[in-house]
C-alpha cells in the first residue's frame, strides 16, 4: 500500500527473530474513491507507522 492514514496505535511486539511488529487500526481508501476499508488492531511491520508531530 503506497497511501499514508491516519490511524490508532494499539501496542507493539518484538518477534523472536529480533523483528519488531505494531498493531494499529486505521482507514485506507477503497479502489472507486467511494468509500473506506476500516482494519482494527491490524499486525503490521513496525516501518509501517509513523509519529505524527
């Protein structure tokens, strides 16, 4: 996915490989620009959020 959302930070997790994974919810646009796909408490690479100042 190459579009930024604003979303909710719920926790993070280190894998026992060293990798680090947050659990975020947040609304990314649907293909039409119609509507939106709501994700809760989805596990995602740790490089997939950013702070928002």
């Amino acid at each position: 996915m190459d579009v930024k959302a604003p979303g909710l930070l719920h926790a993070w997790v280190k894998t026992t490989r060293g990798q680090w994974l947050c659990c975020l919810s947040f609304d990314i646009p649907i293909g039409n620009g119609k509507g939106f796909l709501r994700l809760e408490q989805q596990w995602c690479p740790a490089e997939a959020a950013t702070p928002v100042a």
